[in-house]
C-alpha cells in the first residue's frame, strides 16, 4: 500500500520571511523557526539571534516570550508534541480496518515522509535529546513525554492486532510500540552518520519486515494444567 502525505506540506513547505504577517504572532513564530533552527544546527549551535532572525522578530520579542533559550527548548519540544499528534492523528492508516494492516500503515507512513533535506525529516525531540539531556534536564523531560506519548498511540492497534491473531507473548504492546520508536529515531542518527536518508529509509524497511514476520508467528500452544 502506498500513501500520499497531503499533511506532509504543513512542515516542509518554505519559510515566510518577517515581510509576511500571516505567520502568526512572534511567540509561535519563535516555535516555529526552533523547529527548523535545532533541527538543521542543533540546539547548542542554535543562538538567541539564530532563533530570532530566523522568526523575523527582535531579541525584545524573545525575552517577552521566554525567560530563556532552555524555556524555548522546552516550548519547542511541547508545540513539536501538539503539531505532529495532530498530523498522524489525520493520516490515512488510521481508515485501515485490520489492525496489524494499521501498524504496518503506520510505518509505510513513516517511510513516505522521509524525504527532501536531513533537517526537514528528522525528529526536534530526538535531535535534542541526544545532545541535551544531561544538560537540560526540563528539556529532556518534554522531548521525553513526547517521544512516549507518541508511541503509546500505537499501543491499541497493537495490542488489538495481538488478540485477532491469538498471539501470547513475553512482550507488550507498550515494549513493542517504544521499539518502533527507537528504530525509526536510530534511523535519523544513521541518516544524520551518512548524510543520506538511504540508510534510514533501510531502517524502516527492517522495521516493516520485523513487524510482519513477529505477526506472522503460529500462536503458543496452550499449557494443559
């Protein structure tokens, strides 16, 4: 099956410079260029007039907004959480009936949006919990909420694709929706490694055949009493 991720526009189309208005106001736009920024430098690299010039807002606006560039991690990772929710919310595995077709969907999903340059695909969250998250504790904290709550939305078709197919297992569909995580973020510091979105479209094609193959397991064979 093959998607087209219409909602893929919302963060990969250009950026608007301050010339254009309809952005919204200085704080979202903030959000919005540490989104990119982080993204493309990392969040050490990432200075106060980085973030600011490439909002198209003063140094006045910032502070007004947040105390400072660790309160706007931590925005950043929030407002990253809100944005992506709502767009897989909105993707088309969800219209799948069976539930394991659902969660491979998901995964094709993942495959289709890795394109254009490392920074528009790669994760905010996972590129700042790498490089923070002994430094920055309150960053770390929401990128990990994120990455988690995230996850856990595939626990239901998980754990519905484990009852139709009468597979008992020694994992949970919570373990099995935080492994998909792990490889797909493994997969962006694989690609980040090479400079190549090759590698991690490789990744995820692992994933896809893990996931097939863990289902396509004959069911355990009860233990008589």
């Amino acid at each position: 099956m093959k998607y087209i991720p219409t909602a893929l526009y919302v963060f990969h189309m250009p950026r608007p410079t301050k010339l254009h208005p309809e952005r919204g106001d200085a704080r979202t736009r903030l959000l919005e260029a540490a989104r990119d920024v982080i993204r493309a430098q990392g969040f050490a690299a990432s200075s106060i007039d980085d973030l600011c010039k490439a909002a198209g807002v003063t140094k006045g606006a910032f502070f007004h907004h947040f105390e400072n560039k660790e309160a706007l991690g931590v925005a950043a990772a929030h407002h990253w959480a809100g944005t992506t929710s709502a767009f897989f919310a909105n993707a088309p595995y969800h219209d799948l009936e069976d539930p394991l077709e659902r969660l491979i969907g998901y995964v094709e999903f993942r495959r289709s949006i890795i394109e254009g340059d490392l920074a528009e695909f790669t994760c905010l969250v996972g590129t700042m919990t790498q490089e923070i998250y002994g430094s920055h504790p309150a960053i770390r904290e929401a990128c990990a909420a994120s990455i988690f709550d995230h996850a856990r939305t595939l626990e239901p078709d998980i754990a519905e694709a484990m009852k139709t197919r009468c597979i008992e297992a020694d994992w949970t569909p919570a373990s099995l929706a935080r492994h998909t995580q792990a490889v797909l973020q493994g997969a962006f510091i694989l690609a980040k490694a090479t400079g190549e979105r090759a590698v991690a479209l490789e990744s995820v094609d692992h994933l896809k055949r893990y996931l097939t193959l863990l289902f396509s397991q004959a069911p355990r064979e009860r233990k008589l009493p």
